[in-house]
C-alpha cells in the first residue's frame, strides 16, 4: 500500500547543486496521493476547534485551500511582499541566503480565531516563524503547525517547539 511520501519525486541538485528537492508536484497530480495527504493532515485536527486555515505562498494555498474547505472555514493566504491588494502587514525573515518579506491583509485574522498554518515542507522554520508572527499580531491563536514534508535537520521543528507551536508532519526526509 503506497505512502504519501511514495508520491514525492526527488530532484537532484536543485535549484543548486547538493540540495535534494523534494517535490510535492507529483503527490499533488495524482488524485488518490493528493486525497491521502488531505486526509492525513486532517487526522489531528478532528473535533479541533480552528476557525481559519492559513496557507503559506504557495504550495501552502493549495493545501490550506483543500484543508479549509474539509474543515468548512476560512482560508487566509500569507503572500510574498506587493502580492496581496489590500492593506497588509509585513513581517521579513532570514532566507539560507538573504532576506524576504511576506505579508497578510490587516483584517483577515480577527483575535481571538484559532488558526491552523498549513505549508508543503518545513525546512528552516523561518517562512512559518514569520507567518506565525503576522497571526498573533493581528490576534490570532495558533493551534498547530501542519506540513507534508519536515526537514528535521535544518532545525525547523525545534524552532517552531520552542515557539510554543504544536508542529506535524506526514513525513520526514533525513539529510539536506
């Protein structure tokens, strides 16, 4: 019987050489890879009170979309810096290489609602720790982090945990 990580393609060297992409692409086009992710990342959450799903750009918006929609609430997107239209919030974070920005609208998270943030992978944390930060300054309470993909040894989920943050993964990819 397959596993989701059975529909997760390896790239090798990429986008540079020594990196070992892990691409959802592939679970995503598969109808019955994507529905056993879906459900997978629902499992924890049953009977959990979460008023909002929040997505992180961008694989998280088509997860978050599908959770949100199963969980019959609201979805919210966390997008790079100048995508979103409205007001917003922006919180920068460190990249392995730079920095980046990501934004919210400023009245899409009222306090008080209990937010679940969903994302493909967790790798550094960093994406996440920012996208947290923009919830709880506009109120929100975080229930849970959840990804397909954790990265344990670039130290995400320890960040997250030290956070405070529940985190889960449906798998896990030993070595960068």
């Amino acid at each position: 019987m397959k596993q989701v990580q059975d529909y997760i393609r390896t790239i090798v060297d990429f986008p540079h050489e020594g990196i070992m992409f892990r691409d959802v692409t592939t679970l995503f086009a598969d109808p019955r890879g994507f529905r056993m992710a879906i459900d997978q990342m629902l499992h924890p959450y049953a009977g959990v009170d979460i008023d909002k799903v929040v997505g992180l750009e961008a694989r998280g918006f088509i997860l978050g979309g599908a959770i949100a929609h199963q969980l019959s609430v609201g979805f919210v997107p966390v997008r790079k810096k100048g995508k979103l239209p409205g007001r917003t919030i922006s919180q920068d974070y460190k990249l392995e290489y730079g920095e980046a920005i990501v934004e919210i609208h400023d009245d899409a998270i009222q306090p008080g609602e209990r937010i679940l943030v969903v994302d493909d992978l967790l790798a550094t944390g960093g994406t996440a720790e920012a996208g947290i930060k923009l919830i709880e300054r506009l109120g929100g309470e975080i229930v849970s982090c959840a990804f397909i993909i954790d990265l344990p040894e670039l130290g995400g989920r320890e960040r997250l945990e030290a956070m405070g943050i529940e985190v889960n993964a449906l798998c896990r990819y030993d070595g960068a």
